[in-house]
C-alpha cells in the first residue's frame, strides 16, 4: 500500500488558512480548497491582496461575514502585524474622549506612568496590550454551560401554543372542533414566545483597572460566543466597540485582535465622557435600548461626576437593567464611598461585586430570574 504523497511545503500555509476558516464557522468545500491553491499557482501572487482576491474568488465567504474573513486572513498571514491601525488609529469603531492635549493633561511619562493600577489618572496613554497564555476557569466554563437556559429573556411578538396563556387559539380551536362535529370542547391557548435579551457589556481598561483587565476580556469572549445578542465596548480615554473581533471562536486569536483594535489600554479613566460619547452616537446608544447593560469599572473617576451621573441616567431610562460591578464591592456591607459610585448610586439596579470572574458570572447568570417583561 503506497503512502500518500507529502503535502508540498509552499501549500501548507494556504491550507492551514482553510483550515482555520472551517474552525470559526466557514463552510468550506474539499472543491474550493483545490480552487484556492490553483488560483495562486494561477496568478503567481506578488503580494497579500492577490492572496486575499484569489481566497474571495475561490472560498466564498458570506457576505454578512465578510470582515470576520478579513480579520482571519489577517490574523494568518500577517501575524502580529495583522491589524494596522490607519489614519492614525480612528475608524467607525472607536470614539476619542479627549483632544490629545487639554489643558494642563499632559501625556505621563515613564517614570510617572501608573504602574501600579490603584490609581486614576485623566492623561491619555495609549500603548498594545499582550495577553499572556489563556486558560478557562470553572467559572467561565459554568458561564458558557448555562448561558442559553440562564441569561434574561424578553417576550417577542410572536405566539406559541400552550396549555395556559392569555391568548386564544382560534385556529387551533375550531380546527379540533371538526372532529366533534363542530362542538367547542376545549378553547385552545396562545403565549408570547421568549426571546434572548439584548446584552451590552462596557469594561472599563484604564490604569485603575488594569489587574483585572485580562479576566474580563475572558469572560467578555465567553459571553459573546454564549448568547446571541452581546454587544461589548471598551473604555479608558477612548470608547472602542470591540464586538467584531470577539466574536472569533478561538479566544486567542480573538483576543489578539481586540488587543489591536483598543489603543488605550492602562490609560486614563474618563468614564462619564465615554458613557456620554456612547450615548451620542445613534447607532450605539440603540445598543442599550431594552438591553441588559453591564458596567465592569471601579469607578475611579478623573472627569466631572455630574456628565457621569446625567449619563448613568439616560442610560437607566433606556435599558432594562443596569448593573455596575466594581472591584471595591468586595463585601456583604459595602457602601459607595467614591465620588463617582455615590452619584450613580440611585440610577443603577445593581451594584455588586466585579472582582472575579466568579462573582461576575454568577452575577450575569442571576439576571435571568429577573421577571420577563
């Protein structure tokens, strides 16, 4: 029995690329992959972008997924350098909070840089955060087990039958009254169907932060990949939505792309201007509308209380729940004692301990017996 021939070495590189599209949800057909490799042997590309053209032509992405590909092309071929940030950084997806010099906010320096992360600052720093070797704790691995069952539900439009409801089933009804010649015996009953609530979820990445940034980007992963309608934002000195690269099934590479698409990791922390920003921009601020919303910051905050407090405010009036989960709340009998937390206090339906993954899992699980409205 005669061995396989060996894959030739230039063609690994591509078909490891398919292979990483079939493992983030790509249906690829063996018939693509041999139209993939003879497209480039075809073209003799000269450059990425005759890869990525002669991989459109060939393995046919969705349309509606067409940036998740671009981000995978990216991520394979370019490695660490796969996400250049253009025109200086900005793009649709991130909302500067503060002009790069105001007032007396100077940027820090090294010696003066925040290392420690207990601390607010307001200056803008920007730098690449590197995530080190993931693991799954018990906790998000509960998170991604119970999700489906547990998260908060919404009543849709749409009706399902059921043994009791407060609707009626005509239909159904007259259909079972042929078979006893046209005598109603049981009125037949209708509900609303349950859907999956929107979920928005905003990290705060500032310095102040920073020892607990990694663990949250884990569970903002395992949220996202759980439930249908997750929508999450980053902020520091910028507001950056980071939805699209975390919706990459594995979470290295997904949090590898998040890394690249937020600039201001370990920075300032100006969380009343992000809020407000967010709540500016139509397309963002309808994220929040009949959502879950959920806050992860200390509420160290550098800028005014009152823009903070005023934005907390329209966000409760638009959401179906809020909830800030702070690090500081770490007992049964925790009072706010910042500026920041007193002013939000009243506007807020939870305000609970964020300082593990645990706590906050068991937090996100727990909304899900919050009456359905």
């Amino acid at each position: 029995m005669s061995a396989e021939p060996e894959l030739p070495r230039a063609a690994r590189v591509f078909i490891s690329f398919v292979g990483l599209l079939r493992t983030n949800g790509f249906a690829v057909a063996p018939e693509q992959t041999t139209s993939f490799l003879a497209a480039i042997q075809l073209l003799g590309p000269r450059s990425l972008e005759d890869i990525r053209q002669a991989a459109l032509a060939t393995l046919a992405p969705p349309p509606e997924r067409r940036a998740t590909f671009d981000r995978l092309f990216d991520l394979h071929f370019r490695g660490n350098e796969a996400i250049e940030r253009v025109d200086d950084g900005e793009d649709d997806e991130t909302v500067r909070l503060q002009e790069e010099a105001r007032g007396n906010d100077e940027p820090l320096l090294s010696d003066e840089a925040n290392e420690s992360g207990l601390a607010a600052a307001r200056a803008e720093t920007l730098v690449e955060r590197r995530f080190a070797q993931l693991s799954t704790t018990d906790a998000l691995r509960r998170l991604s087990r119970e999700a489906p069952r547990r998260l908060p539900k919404r009543r849709g439009h749409r009706r399902m039958r059921a043994r009791s409801g407060p609707y009626a089933d005509l239909r159904r009804t007259l259909r079972d009254s042929v078979r006893s010649d046209g005598e109603i015996l049981r009125l037949g009953r209708l509900k609303r169907r349950q859907r999956p609530r929107k979920m928005l979820l905003l990290i705060d990445v500032s310095g102040s932060m920073k020892t607990r940034t990694e663990e949250n980007m884990k569970f903002a992963h395992t949220l996202v990949q759980a439930a249908p309608s997750v929508e999450v934002f980053t902020f520091g000195t910028r507001l950056t939505r980071i939805t699209r690269p975390l919706r990459l099934k594995r979470r290295e590479q997904a949090l590898r792309a998040a890394a690249h698409a937020v600039s201001d990791w370990d920075g300032g922390t100006l969380i009343g201007d992000a809020l407000q920003a967010f709540l500016a921009v139509p397309r963002f601020g309808g994220y929040a509308r009949g959502a879950a919303v959920i806050i992860v910051s200390d509420g160290l905050e550098r800028g005014e209380p009152d823009a903070l407090r005023d934005a907390v405010a329209k966000l409760s009036r638009r959401a179906w729940r809020v909830s800030w989960l702070t690090p500081l709340a770490a007992g049964p009998d925790f009072r706010p004692q910042t500026e920041a937390l007193v002013a939000i206090e009243r506007f807020v339906d939870d305000l609970v301990d964020g300082g593990s993954s645990a706590s906050i899992v068991a937090h996100v699980l727990a909304l899900g017996q919050r009456r359905v409205a």
